[in-house]
C-alpha cells in the first residue's frame, strides 16, 4: 500500500514536470525548461513531442539556428538536425558570413563540401580585403590547399616586413612553415632592431 501512494506520487511528479518542460518549451524559455529536466531527470522520450512541436514553430518562424540547436540538443532525427542546420548555413553563406558559416558547418556535421566552399569564399574574402593574417588562419582552421595557406602567409608576412615589423613576421614564417630564406630575413632584421 505505502509502495503504491509512493509510485503514485512519484508518477503525479514526473507528470507536473513534463507539462511544466512542454509550458516553458513553448514560451520559448529553453533554458528554464533545460533545468526542469535536468532537476526531474526527465527522459528524451517524453520530451520529444514538446521539442519537436517547438523545433517546427521556429522553423517556420526561419529561426534556423535555433531548430538546429533545439534538435542537436535532444537528439531529434539526424534528418531534422541536418535541415535546419543546412538551412542556417545557406543564410549564413547568403549574408556573406563565411567564415561562420564554415564554422557551423564543421559543428553541425555538414558535409565536408560544404565547409570547403564557405571556407574558400571567407579566404578570398579575408584576401581582398587585405587581412592576410586572418586568410592564413582559415586556410590551416579549415585544412585548404597548402598554396593557399602560404600565398596568406607571404602576404601577411611582406606586410610586416615593410611596417618593420620584423617580429611579427618572423613569427608568421614560422607558423605558417614558410621557407627557410624568409624566416632567416625576418631573424636578421629582428636581431638588428634590438
């Protein structure tokens, strides 16, 4: 008798919070019903309606990156994560933000093509508008061809040759495994700054 009341009220809790999960899902306050389940150590299988509900009104709202999110976090259909994540990226990539992008692309585990193709265009971009520097760092963040990496890094490094920046280019031959003749300028200039 005393087991029964127990799992009767075990049962009546469990049940208040899934309806207070679904309540704050609804509104929106995802991290509010975040803590209801994680207080109530709530099962994905009876949370699933509630997130799938709210991950197909924010989809329709165009929230991409939310549905996304919402669906990576519990464990949606790989189907539901990569739509709304494709989605996000095509906005991403249509606003020119490529290197974000690249970035969510590589998080979401779009396919490899995808990240390339944002990861050239935030190269090319960071090329023309002068940010060497930053080319370079993409070009190794995202494994593009070698040429690319060093024709960033030459440029990044020629630039600070010419402000006198010797250090600086020293330390952008080396990481950037430029040849062995421009390190040895940069050292020479650097030693005779000193």
């Amino acid at each position: 008798m005393v087991f029964e009341v127990v799992l009767i009220m075990a049962e009546k809790a469990l049940t208040e919070a899934v309806g207070l999960f679904e309540e704050k899902m609804a509104q929106g306050r995802y991290k509010e019903a975040a803590k209801i389940r994680e207080d109530h150590s709530l099962p994905l299988d009876m949370l699933r309606d509630a997130v799938t509900k709210e991950y197909s009104r924010v989809l329709g709202l165009g929230e991409y990156s939310l549905a996304a999110d919402l669906a990576k976090e519990y464990s949606l259909s790989e189907k539901l994560i990569r739509d709304a994540a494709s989605r996000s990226f095509q906005r991403k990539v249509d606003g020119e933000h490529y290197k974000a992008a690249a970035e969510y692309a590589k998080k979401f585990g779009l396919p490899p093509e995808m990240i390339r193709e944002a990861a050239v265009q935030a190269f090319e971009k960071s090329m023309d508008y002068g940010l060497a520097k930053n080319a370079a760092e993409i070009a190794v963040s995202f494994e593009l061809p070698d040429d690319m990496r060093i024709k960033a890094a030459e440029k990044a490094y020629s630039k600070f040759m010419d402000s006198g920046l010797y250090h600086k280019a020293l330390k952008t031959a080396q990481q950037y495994e430029l040849p062995e003749e421009l390190v040895r300028e940069a050292e020479t200039k650097a030693k005779g700054r000193r």
